[in-house]
C-alpha cells in the first residue's frame, strides 16, 4: 500500500517540477528577447524622418571593426550635437584665424600629390564633405582646382554650402573628386558612403582621412579600426591604395575610384 501511494507522489512531483523548468526557461527567453530589443534601440536611431527610420545595423555587420556609438535617441539629437561644435564660437575663431594658414598649406600639398598621381586635376569638379570654414575647398582653388565647394551642417560662404552628408543636396554623378576628413562623425556609415557614390561620376576618385589607431574626439558618432568595413561599404567602388598619413590626428588615407557603369546591350 506504501508504495501504491508513493508512485503518484513521485509522479505529481515530476509534474510540479517540469512546470517550474517550462515557467523558467519562457521567462529566460523572454528576457532574452527584450535585452536583444533594447540592444538593438541603442545600435539604431528612431526619427521623424522617413528618410531615416530603418535602425542602423553596421556595428552588428562589422563586429569590432566599427562601431556605432551609443546615447542618440533621434536622428535631431545626433544633428544638434553636431552643430553644438560646428557652431562654437571658439573653434569657429581657432578655425578662420590661427588654423587657416596652416591648414590650407597642408591641405594644398596634399593636393598636389593627389594631382600628380592623377587622382586630381585641374579641370576636376571636386567636393569637401564636412569642410567646416573650407580650408580643404581654399587649398583646392590655390592649387588650380576651381571648380570646388564645401558642404556642412553650418554654411559658411562662398566655400561652403550647406548641407548634410547622409543625404547630400547634389544630383547623381556629380563630382570627379570627393575628399572627406570626417568620417568618424557619421551616424549613419552606410549612408554616408552611399551618397558619396551616388554623386561621384563613374571613375572618380574619392579620398578618405580616417583614424585607426586611437578614437576620435567627443562628437565622434563612430569608431573605426580596420578598413575592411570601408571596403565592403563602398559596393561601387575598387580600393586603389592605402597608406599612413599625419592628417590632423587621423592616421590613415584611403582611396576609392568608383567602378565604370557597364552598359548593357
């Protein structure tokens, strides 16, 4: 009789018990689930704007090679900050008088090895992302490109135009030449490098002055630390060359010329 009782005992025991796993391991997944979630909040940003509400997904694509910082909330947040160092007016002043000179004489013989690589010339039709006051544009016209400009978050005329590199205010295979020095502030990398190769014309050269070894400042919205991710973000382009520079604080130079068009028949 005793053990007629202790049969269902152990069954009803078994039961209690493999409940309790079945509770425990819905409420693990459901954690689990919501900490994916709240990764993936934190990787991308949410904005008003249709042109942006697909979450950003690079840092996930290229592991440790680039990574996308956290703390924007919205695509306003990223751009303010931006503007909060764009429009300092102490750097504005560092920038249009102490570093001017400077720049523009760095900037200028940089452009003249581009030149005399035929990565550059005269008659290119040549733009500065991210230009600022447009020491890059000024050293562009002294070494006899003229057709040049500049565009930022903050104007700053007749260099410099106004506009955003996430979605640049230029037709398609626009420019011969694209140069940037701002890659790491880009929130949107995909993005970035998409309307470069949208306005670049089929054989034009883009130039890219990044930093590897350390990261960048405080506005930087992302870190880089191999090319390989600039490579498979440039999907129209082919890597010419790379090659350590003294750019400012970024360390190395990338070049891209962008495939010619093949025309079906």
């Amino acid at each position: 009789m005793k053990a007629a009782k202790t049969i269902p005992s152990i069954l009803k025991y078994v039961l209690v018990i493999s409940v309790s796993l079945l509770v425990f391991v819905s409420l693990q997944n459901r954690r689990s689930n919501t900490l994916l979630a709240t990764t993936i909040t934190v990787t991308g940003v949410t904005t008003s704007n249709d042109h942006y509400t697909t979450s950003f997904s690079s840092a996930l694509d290229f592991s440790d090679d680039l990574k996308i910082r956290a703390g924007y909330t919205t695509y306003d947040a990223y751009i303010q900050r931006q503007l909060n160092k764009t429009l300092n007016p102490k750097l504005r002043k560092i920038w249009t008088t102490r570093d001017w000179d400077r720049k523009i004489k760095v900037f200028s013989r940089f452009f003249n090895e581009m030149k005399l690589e035929n990565l550059l010339s005269n008659s290119s039709k040549s733009l500065s992302i991210g230009a600022r006051v447009g020491q890059e544009v000024e050293a562009l016209k002294r070494v006899g490109v003229t057709d040049a400009v500049g565009i930022d978050l903050v104007p700053f005329p007749p260099l410099v135009v106004k506009g955003d590199f996430h979605n640049q205010p230029f037709g398609n295979d626009t420019f011969d030449f694209e140069f940037s020095n701002v890659f790491d502030h880009a929130l949107y990398p995909e993005k970035f490098v998409a309307e470069i190769e949208r306005t670049l014309k089929p054989n034009g050269v883009c130039i890219l002055h990044v930093a590897l070894s350390r990261r960048g400042d405080k506005y930087s919205a992302n870190d880089l630390y191999s090319i390989k991710p600039l490579s498979k973000l440039f999907r129209r382009s082919e890597l010419v060359r790379v090659r350590k520079v003294d750019g400012f604080g970024l360390d190395t130079e990338v070049v891209f010329r962008k495939k010619k068009m093949i025309r079906r028949s």
